[in-house]
C-alpha cells in the first residue's frame, strides 16, 4: 500500500469506510468508543480523512502528555478527529484550525486556510501562545507542508512540539521545516490507500511503539 519514492500520485484515492473500519466502537477493554468517528463522515471534497480510533488514541495520549499542565495549550491544524477526541480539560485549552465550518459554533474553532497560513481570527492574540502543533494537510507536496510549517511557528511558543502525519517520502523536508523525525508507530486511516507515517519534534511517549493494526511488510 506504500507509494514508490518519486512515484507519489496526488490526489490519494478514497475508498468509503462504515465507522467499524475505524475501530470507532473500541475494544471494550482499553479502547473506549470514539464519539467523533461514530458520527462524523469524511467529507471527500475536502480532501479530510480520519485516523483510527487506535491511531487517535495513541495521539491524544502523547498531546495530554506535553500539555498536562493547566497552563499548556495544543493547536489542531486540519486535524479535527483528533481535537473531538480529547479529554474535557485539554480540548478546553486548545484550538482547531480547520477550513470545514461545521465547527464553526465550537469555542476553540478558527476558520484556517492553509493558503493564508497566518490570516485567521485573532492571528495577533494567538501567535506564540501554543505549546504544541498537530498538523495532518489534505495534500502531501512540499508546497502546501511549507505553508502549514509558516502556521506552526507562528503560534507555536519557542521550542513548542509538533506532531504530523505524511509519507515516508517526505523525511527529508519534515526534518528540515519542523525538526520532526519519523516514528515507529504508524497511524492507520481507513480510507486511504497508501501508509503514512507520523513524525515528532519532541521525544514521544505513545509513538515509539509499533501500532498492531499496520502489518509487518509496511
């Protein structure tokens, strides 16, 4: 399911996912059921695709990580599955920034589009506030990972995190623009066809384990 290097046709093709493809019921054991994943479809004009419940989980353990104290706050870019997903306290101190205006009557929701990667609400008050950046873009080039990196240092406080997700092809330029390295737990997403990884500017505590639901051959 992995692109050949240099070969990496975009858009990604789709393929449509009932909620049990996400794991979004859980396990019933260390899982709990995804609310978000449950009610919320993809919408394929926005090029959105969500993470599994596992994949989620494991994210939203390492933000509640870096931002256990009350006076931490983490941004969302693109990235509202896993903003829905967090607990009471974190999501009341954290931001997403989505272009989807769905969300638009939630308390921590900005109109962002990535074309204006620093022309949102309140650009000015929120800059350098962010102690974390979770970023997934609807495209995978270069072009559009610089825009997103101008976001992320806008809002993030020196030396913030950054959590994102691409392809193991864009090593190179995710070290580059946001110091980020590759993970060994790799996140699984229903409906796309090709693997992603994660990557960390930070040591992570929840991604450096692989995910049982990606197959050894990935």
């Amino acid at each position: 399911r992995r692109p050949r290097a240099g070969r990496v046709a975009w858009p990604f093709p789709m393929v449509f996912a009932e909620s049990s493809a996400f794991g979004a019921d859980g396990d019933g054991v260390t899982l709990k059921k995804n609310r978000f994943l449950s009610t919320t479809r993809e919408d394929e004009d926005l090029n959105q695709y969500w993470y599994s419940n596992r994949s989620i989980d494991a994210m939203v353990r390492d933000v509640e990580t870096v931002c256990a104290s009350e006076d931490t706050k983490a941004c969302f870019l693109s990235t509202p599955s896993v903003y829905f997903s967090l607990s009471k306290d974190v999501r009341a101190r954290s931001w997403c920034f989505d272009l989807d205006e769905q969300w638009k009557s939630d308390r921590g929701f900005v109109r962002y589009d990535f074309n204006a990667p620093v022309d949102f609400a309140n650009a000015e008050a929120l800059k350098g506030t962010f102690d974390m950046a979770v970023i997934a873009p609807p495209f995978i080039t270069r072009e559009v990972w610089e825009k997103y990196a101008e976001t992320a240092r806008f809002l993030l406080k020196p030396g913030g995190a950054v959590m994102g997700s691409t392809i193991a092809e864009n090593a190179g330029f995710m070290k580059e623009l946001l110091n980020c390295e590759p993970q060994t737990f790799m996140p699984s997403i229903p409906t796309l066809v090709y693997q992603y990884k994660f990557y960390a500017s930070y040591p992570s505590s929840s991604l450096n384990e692989k995910n049982p639901e990606i197959p050894d051959d990935e």
